[in-house]
C-alpha cells in the first residue's frame, strides 16, 4: 500500500514511506531538527517555527514538522537563512520569557550561537506566580505560548475546555474565563497541561514547594491534594 | 455600570438578551461572533453573565468564548463609555494630524486615550486604519463615520462617509460616488442571467480566460481558485467576499459596498452558480457599521427580485477589529467563531475552506470585476489594461496629494499619471516618498515615478501592488515617524501564533520607536533586519512574512537614516521638536472653551477643509524624474 519516496536532505538521499514529515525523514538518517512547539501526543500546530528547512523551488522556509516528505524534494536543515532564522527566534524567545527552566532550549541556543542579551531593552512578558489550586502552579512569566496545555485540555486529550488564550500578539498569554482560579474553572486537575509543558510555566504544587525550600514533611502537613499513602 | 449588569436585575435582563440571541443558536459555535455583537448592543460590553449566558445558549466552552471577546478589539469585557470615539492614528490620518485631534478630544474631556470619562458616557480610543483614509483625519462615533476633522474652523463630517471617485475610466465604479446604487438603478442581473444560461465550466472558463487576479493583495488567478473548488470533493461549497478591508491606507472595498452593492452580489451569485454552492458569506470588516444597512439592504432587494435565493443566499458577518482576519484561513476561523488564527496551508480554501469544506474566497474589488467579465465577455475584458495584467485597477490614493480618493484606471498608467489624476502634490511640496501596496508593501520614490502600475513593471522594480494604496509623502514629513507607526500597526495586529510575528512585530516596534526617538542602539540596524528577514522566512502567514517589508525597503532606500551617530545628532532636532508639540497642545486647550461638544449628533456643517490647496500640480517634482535619494531624506531630516 504505501510507497516510498526518495528525497535528499542536505545532500544525503533517503527513502521514507509516503507522508513522513520532513522532521522523520531527517530523523531516519540521524539528523536532529530542533522542535518546541512539537510534541507526539499533541496536533501539529507548526507554530514556533524553529524546525523551518529550505526547501527547493519554495520561496519561504518550511516547518520540518508539518511538510511531508515529496519524491525528489531538496531539503536543506542548516542553511544561512535557517540558521538566521532559528537564531533570531531563540533571541528573542530569550528577551521575551524565563528560560531558566527550559534546558533544552538553552542547549539549543548555545548550539545555534544566540545570544540572550540581543535584544537589549526589550519588554519582557512578566507575571506574577498564579499558585490557586492544590495540584499545580502557573507561572506564564515562563510560558512559550507553544500552546499544548490549551490543546490537550481541549480536544487532543480531555475535553475539558478550562483554559484559552489572553490577549493577542504579543500579549497572548494562556488563561481563564474572566481569569478565574483554576478550582473556579471546569479543570478537573488531570495534570496533562503539567505533563506537556516545556518549560515548567506549569509545574506540580509539591516540585514547586520543594524548590521554594519546603521540606517533604512541610508540603505533606499543607494538604495539597495529595493524600499520604497508608502504612 | 457594571453595578447595574451584575444586579438582581440581571435575570429579567438576560431575558432580553435571549430574544436578540435567539436567532443565532441554530448556527452553534458559528453564531458566537454575531451573538456577542447583539450582546454588546444592549449592554454596552460584555460581563461575565452575559458573557456566561453567551456561551450556554450556544454551547460553547466558557474559556473559548473569553478568548474570543479577548481576541478582538471591538468587544469589550471591561466597562466602556455609552459612547466610543475610535480615532484614526495609522499612516494617513497621521499626516493629517490625527494624534493632535485625538489629544484635543481626550484634553477636552479630561481622559487619556482609552480611558471612559468619569460619567460613563465616552470612552475614546486610538484606532488602527479605519478606511477612510481620503478624508483624513478621521474617527469613528459609534456606528457613524467622522471625517474632514478640522480642529481650525471645527468643522468634520458625520455620518455616511462621502465617495470621492475619480481616474480615467468608470466600470467597476460607474456607480460610486452617488449615494447607495439602488436594484431600480443597478438593473437586473444581466450577466447572472447569461452565466446561468451557460454551462458552469464555461462560466469558469470564461474567468479563466480574462486572465483576472485577486486584487486583496496575494494576486491569485481567480479562475483557477473558482476551478480548484468546483472540482473538489465535499459538500456544501461556499462562496466567501473578503470584505476585511483593513490594510492601512485601503479604502476601496468601502466604495464599492457602500455605493454598489449590487454589484458584488451580482458577483457572488455568478461565483456561486460556477461551483454549485448554496451559500455565500460577506465578511465585512468591524469598522465599516455604517455598511450593513445598505448591504443588508441590498440583499434584501436581490431576494424580491429572485437573484438570490434557496439556491443561492448571501450571510453578512461582521468582524470585530483584527487585521489579521482578512487573511482567508483566519477569516474562516473568525466565521467558525474562534479567534482569528491563521491555518497551516496546505490544505488550501479551495479544498480546505470554512467549516472544512471548499470555499472561494475573493476580494470584493475582484468579485466587482466578474459580472463584467462575463456580461462583455473575456476578449472584450481583456482589451483593457495589459497583455500580463488585464482589466481595470482601483487605486487608493491618500496623503499629500491635493484630491485624496479612490482612482480607477486601466492597468499601465505610470504612478506619476496616477499623481497628476489626484490633483499633484498638495501645497505646492516636493515628493518625498510612496507608500506602496498598504503597511504590508513598500516605498517607492520620485525614481519610481515612471513606472507602469502593472504587476509585471512593479514586480521588475521591487513594489508590491498589494491592495492599490498609494499613500504619498511629501518631504515636510519625518519618515523615521511613519515607521514607527508601522512598526505600532503590527506589533497591534499579530495575532500571536507564530514565534517570529508574535515577537518579532514587538522588537521590530521597539527598534523602530528607538530610531524615531533619535536613540538608537548599537547595533539596531543588524537586528532589524534579522527580525525582519525572519518574520519574512519563516513566519506562517501573510501578516508576518510582510510585517517587515516596508521597513526593509526604507533601509535600502535610505541607509543613513538607520545610522546610529545620525540617529543620536538627530536628538537636538527632536527635543525642538517636543517643544512645538507642547506648544500645539497648549494652543489646542485654551481653543477647547471655545470648541463645542464635538461628538454632538447634528451633523455639523460638512465643510471639508479643502481650502483649494494650490491644486497645481508640482511640476517640479512630477517632471523631475531623479531625485538622488540620499538628499531627499536628509533634507527630511534637516527639516525635523
């Protein structure tokens, strides 16, 4: 049933069955193209666009994990303009949020030569820590906008509809109808949001507790939803 | 207020709002936008129950319906004014001083712009482009037009806004610029009833064969779109009029609904009957209220007369202040009744539209074209313009020129006929510089004058014709200002999807405003064009992948404008500067006493200022082909 196609990237001929993403094509002869919006369990919304390759006859860069595979295409993962333009994206990411608990995307700047201090002056998306309900803690100061939480909370996993966007552009940021706290809200606190961010934005109470110094013992005195397991 | 909407009072209240929503419930998540626009009608804005009673009437997820009021700038889920001034502060109503009207109105009432006076009866707001861009500064009062603000003699129009329309020939507007086209006056359907004569692939073919494109901008074959949906698979089809005329300095599609309707439903009809589709949908843009009753009323003359019908209806939708929805697959999402995010393309509308299924989606200038075409046929079409770039062109032309307005032309007429058309440059100035194709094109110079306006001779010089604005500059103007408020419309109007137009409009703003400040940073020019050369690669959509072209092109034009010793020496200039905007607004003030209530209903005598401006044509710049570009923008910077 399914045919294979045959494509090089960059300059390398592999063969992958019919509607592989460019993202597996490269994967299959060991070349990693960066992903942050990307996740298995999660629709393809090709929004950060750091895994965007140059593709041949097309005039725009093209998102790796959307774009399929076509017979004979010329797919290049590290050229100057893909290099600028992931460059300039993890840039900005970093004069715009708190990456301090995103490893992977501080590796990945270090690997592409951005610097985070490039965009001198910019406004920064700060915002106090939402902490409202027993099973996790919202801090957007840290959120990327890749936009999974919304998504699973939606139809890619739950159906439960508790969260949406704030704002638009550069103002987006993940919220609640009028803002309510999330026990306010239809969340019935299943922790996929928590399970899918990348960069601790949404973080388990009991992590954040212990990261604030608590020790086991304190956090189990507060009653945080969970309950101590029987001896 | 708000003491008022979240009273005991509420439930007999809500009642209402039932029966204005009711009508909508049927259409499910579909019905949100209009059912929040009949909401904000009675209320004002939208409080957390009627935002709630929203949502269950029509089953909508409680946080969607908050993204949505949250995506879109005319509705509102915080108290507002009884009434709303939306001031025009984007490109051609700045030229015309539109920050000085905006900072007259708010002194005069004591607020700051997007504040609700204490009474709760005005909110004032800044307002990104609302198409009326001829008769600058403009604002709009609630659902009315006001325009020809003159603070001087207190004089502005209110109301309809006028038609201005001119250019050397009259078909897609032979009926503008007299009031409303009525059906009597239109005449029947002609080439409706000789498409519907005619075999639907013939209708296409015909299309095809005038070699007509898509005049919003993207310039598609329109024959090929309409062919790409009627082959495609799935039911129903629908037609769409791309009527989210937002580009800053566009007013065309504003005419052409507001003076003949008749036409682009004509249009529609034909479209609708080449695909076999049952539906169509008008997505007018927000700021032009003052519209759907003359469209609505039209639809309603075009049902008596059967042009319409159960085979074929038209919906109006109405937007709700996002640019970014006239990009075709976010306007999809906005008829869907979710936030106006643009798709991943592919799949294309053709296969892919609204709800799913495939949808045509034209302009309205380019439906407008289709009744002509297939009532002369496409050889007698063809004979108009050129041989790459047939039929008939609108221009918009705004700014500096002694008759701002709407310019319908064969395509190939030079940008300097299209000038001398509009009366030349206004108070005897010398050009500066183009705006060409809208925010998302680029600027041309006197060097460009000789151009032919055809796809072909503005693709070989680098302008983009996007939407037909021709937004002109004369050298009195500091263009570091003009990209300032660039930079300001997009970093307003991305909608937040993708990385290098969620942040990059917003760096892009910064360095701009930096450089129009006379403070820039080592360095600024490097990441402007980094920002910028990567929301054109990389970005998802329309909006981002121009959001840097005008800039882009002004770098190439003007290169020491972006220096960082010019840009600091510039500082001196600009603190003179400051001091005659303070002195501006002292004035403005003490004339406030004497200035009566501006918003008041009467339509205040509807002088336009046109103090018949030496309507000369400059000569010396018209005629002068070359000007060395480096002078002309240092001697704009001299001048600041």
């Amino acid at each position: 049933m399914t045919e294979n196609i045959t494509l090089t990237i960059d300059g390398q001929q592999v063969s992958v069955e019919q509607g592989t993403t460019l993202l597996k094509a490269a994967q299959e002869i060991g070349k990693d193209i960066p992903t942050i919006c990307f996740h298995e369990a999660t629709t393809s919304n090709a929004l950060c666009r750091i895994c965007v390759v140059e593709v041949e006859g097309q005039r725009l860069l093209q998102p790796a994990c959307i774009v399929k595979a076509a017979p004979d295409m010329k797919v290049q993962t590290r050229s100057e303009r893909v290099m600028r333009a992931r460059k300039t994206i993890l840039e900005m990411l970093a004069s715009t949020m708190d990456l301090s608990d995103a490893p992977a995307i501080l590796t990945m700047m270090d690997e592409y030569g951005a610097r985070a201090e490039r965009f001198p002056d910019a406004e920064r998306r700060e915002v106090e820590v939402k902490d409202d309900n027993p099973m996790y803690v919202r801090d957007y100061s840290k959120c990327l906008l890749c936009w999974r939480c919304v998504q699973v909370c939606a139809s890619d996993a739950q159906y439960t509809f508790a969260i949406n966007f704030n704002g638009r552009g550069y103002e987006t940021q993940i919220g609640t109808f009028f803002d309510k706290s999330i026990p306010e809200t239809t969340c019935v606190l299943c922790g996929q949001c928590v399970a899918v961010c990348p960069t601790g934005a949404l973080k388990p109470k009991r992590e954040f507790l212990l990261e604030q110094g608590m020790s086991p013992n304190e956090i189990s005195v507060m009653n945080t939803g969970r309950k101590r397991r029987k001896t | 207020m708000s003491d008022t909407d979240t009273s005991p009072s509420l439930s007999a209240s809500l009642a209402t709002l039932h029966s204005a929503i009711e009508q909508y419930i049927p259409l499910g998540r579909s019905g949100l936008l209009p059912a929040l626009h009949a909401a904000q009608k009675i209320y004002g804005w939208l409080s957390e129950p009627v935002a709630a009673e929203v949502a269950k009437s029509l089953h909508v997820p409680l946080a969607d319906v908050h993204g949505v009021i949250e995506f879109y700038t005319l509705f509102y889920n915080k108290p507002v004014g009884k009434r709303i001034i939306r001031v025009c502060t984007d490109q051609a109503c700045a030229l015309k001083d539109a920050d000085g009207v905006l900072h007259h109105l708010c002194s005069h009432h004591g607020i700051e712009p997007g504040q609700t006076t204490r009474d709760g009866t005005l909110t004032i707001e800044a307002s990104p482009c609302l198409g009326l861009c001829e008769q600058a500064p403009a604002a709009l009062v609630d659902d009315q037009a006001e325009t020809n603000i003159n603070l001087k003699n207190d004089s502005y129009g209110l109301g309809r806004p006028r038609s201005i329309v001119g250019g050397s020939l009259r078909l897609l507007t032979a009926n503008c610029g007299s009031g409303t086209t009525s059906l009597e006056k239109y005449g029947e359907y002609a080439a409706l009833k000789k498409a519907r004569g005619m075999k639907r692939e013939d209708v296409i073919n015909e299309v095809k064969a005038s070699g007509l494109v898509g005049r919003g901008g993207a310039a598609f074959p329109t024959g090929i779109k309409w062919e790409g949906t009627a082959k495609a698979e799935g039911n129903p089809k629908y037609v769409i009029c791309n009527a989210d005329e937002s580009e800053p300095g566009t007013f065309k599609d504003r005419v052409l609904l507001l003076d003949d309707p008749h036409r682009v439903i004509e249009g529609m009809a034909i479209a609708g009957y080449a695909i076999d589709s049952h539906k169509g949908y008008i997505y007018l843009r927000g700021e032009y209220p003052y519209i759907v009753p003359a469209l609505e009323n039209a639809l309603s003359e075009a049902r008596q007369a059967g042009y319409l019908n159960e085979d074929f209806d038209i919906e109006i939708r109405l937007g709700a202040g996002a640019y970014i929805c006239g990009e075709e697959t976010a306007l999809f999402e906005s008829i869907e009744g979710k936030r106006g995010f643009p798709r991943v393309k592919p799949p294309f509308p053709t296969t892919f539209g609204v709800f799913g299924k495939p949808t045509i989606i034209n302009n309205v200038e380019t439906l407008c074209n289709v009744p002509l075409i297939i009532s002369q046929g496409s050889a007698v079409y063809r004979q108009i313009g050129t041989e790459k770039s047939p039929g008939p062109k609108l221009f918009c032309v705004s700014g500096d020129v002694a008759k701002p307005g709407l310019y319908e032309v064969a395509f190939g007429v030079t940008l300097r006929d299209l000038i001398v058309m509009a009366g030349g440059m206004a108070n005897g100035q010398s050009m500066q510089a183009v705006l060409f194709g809208g925010a998302a094109g680029a600027f041309a110079t006197s060097v460009h004058l000789d151009v032919k306006l055809t796809f072909e001779d503005l693709r070989a010089a680098g302008l983009p014709l996007g939407s037909g604005v021709v937004m002109v500059f004369d050298e009195t103007h500091d263009m570091r200002d003009v990209l300032k408020r660039l930079g300001h419309f997009f970093a307003h109007e991305s909608c937040g999807k993708c990385y290098p137009c969620q942040m990059g409009t917003q760096r892009q703003m910064e360095i701009l405003n930096r450089i129009a400040a006379g403070n820039m940073i080592e360095g600024d020019l490097q990441r402007l064009q980094d920002v910028g050369w990567t929301m054109m690669d990389a970005s998802l959509c329309g909006l981002g992948q121009t959001a840097a072209s005008a800039v882009l092109s002004a770098i190439k034009l003007w290169p020491e404008m972006f220096e960082v010793r010019k840009s600091k020496s510039l500082k001196v200039v600009n603190a003179k500067k400051k001091v005659v905007a303070k002195a501006k607004v002292v004035k403005a003030k003490a004339k406030t006493k004497s200035v009566k209530k501006k918003t008041s209903k009467a339509v205040k005598s509807k002088k336009k200022s046109a103090k018949s401006k030496s309507k000369a044509v400059n000569s010396k710049v018209i005629k002068s082909k070359s000007k060395p570009k480096k002078t002309v923008a240092r001697k704009s910077a001299k001048r600041k």
